[in-house]
C-alpha cells in the first residue's frame, strides 16, 4: 500500500497502523522475558528451542518496524528485505515453536528419552544456518535484488551463495530431527511419568506413554 501512489494522508494512515503492530509484539516479547526472569532454568532442548524463537523472532520485529516506515518502504518494497523479514519472524515462529513442544512432548507420546546430545546438535546447527540463509537477505535487498525474478544481477550472486549454503545446511540439520524421532520412537531410555522436574499438570501425573483412557477416575485437583 505504500507505494501503490495514494496520498500523503493514506501513506502516513497505513504507516501508524502498521507500526501500531508492535505494541502487542513488544507486550508479547517482554512478557515472555519476564516469564523467564530469575526462573531456576535449564537449558534441554525444548528451552533451547524456544530461546533461538524468542531471539530471532525478536529481529524479524525489528526489520518489520523498518518495513512500516513509508519513506524507507519504497526503498525496501518488493526486494529481498522483505523475504529476509517474513522469514525471521515464520521459520522461529512457527518451525522453532513446533521443535520445541515435539522435544517436549515426545517422551510423554512415546515413553522413551530423546537423545540428548543429538538434539542438541540438531538446535545449534539449525540456528547457525537459518541465519546463514536468512541474515545476507537484508544485505541483498538493501542493494535492489527483487522478490519473484527467475535470476538476479551478478553483483547479487556472493551473498545468494552464502544464503545457498546456509538453506542446504537448514535442510539437512532437520535429517538430524528425524532420526532423534525415529531413533527415539523405536526405543531408548524409558521416560518417567513425570518427565521433566517441575512439571505440575495433570498429564505428567500419568504413565508415559499415556494409557489410551487417560485418567479412568476424576483426578485430585491441588
């Protein structure tokens, strides 16, 4: 909308109410700080996860308060920024999120301990390379490489190779994740009822994997 030509008056009308965006974001981002603020936590795999999505989350918000600023948008508008962008704020959003509560919560679905070490593994080299492909997107739009073009300029094609090597490098760290799962599903260390220290609900007070009538009495709610 910033650069279709409409008036003064429409441009500075979406700016505000796209900038208005990052008053529930920023909401969102401090409370969940402030959730882990001087908490006793540890660092497993799912926390792991869920730190990379509250990091890299936070730096999609940061370009998107770029991305509201009419005056730079025109600059910005349709170039790879934008995909660098939508990306940090979608693959920790929503891929991340989802590593994390399937860590957290396949002990409990199948009753055995994940590899540790390999989850591990898996996280760091997936945070490694998703900013490999993703971060060299806003050096690329920040000089006019386009969105939606079958080939770019030359002078386009250094950062395009590093950002090749981190989507490589993303994709087969995921490899890792379904050989944790697959490895973890055919069997290993058996998971207790309770799984993770601290874990209060009333699913972590049934066996892993959990019976198929869950709780055959009404449970005693403290």
């Amino acid at each position: 909308m910033f650069t279709t030509g409409m008036p003064v008056a429409g441009q500075l009308f979406f700016m505000f109410s796209t900038m208005m965006i990052a008053v529930p974001t920023g909401v969102k981002v401090f409370n969940w700080v402030a959730t882990m603020w001087r908490g006793s936590m540890t660092f497993e795999t799912p926390m792991l996860f869920a730190l990379g999505f509250l990091v890299m989350f936070t730096i999609g918000g940061f370009s998107g308060l770029m991305l509201a600023l009419t005056p730079a948008d025109i600059q910005y508008h349709d170039t790879y920024f934008v995909v660098a962008h939508f990306h940090y704020v979608l693959v920790p959003g929503a891929i991340f999120s989802l590593l994390a509560a399937t860590y957290y919560w396949i002990p409990k679905w199948t009753g055995n301990m994940y590899d540790e070490k390999l989850g591990k593994l898996h996280f760091w080299l997936s945070s490694i390379f998703v900013n490999v492909l993703f971060f060299p997107m806003h050096f690329v739009g920040l000089a006019g490489m386009p969105r939606r073009i079958p080939d770019y300029s030359l002078q386009f094609a250094d950062w395009n190779m590093v950002a090749s090597i981190g989507a490589f490098g993303f994709g087969f760290a995921q490899l890792i994740f379904v050989y944790v799962v697959v490895k973890c599903i055919r069997g290993g260390e058996k998971a207790t009822d309770e799984v993770w220290e601290g874990a209060d609900g009333l699913e972590w007070t049934v066996a892993s994997p959990a019976p198929y009538h869950t709780l055959s009495t009404p449970p005693i709610v403290k």
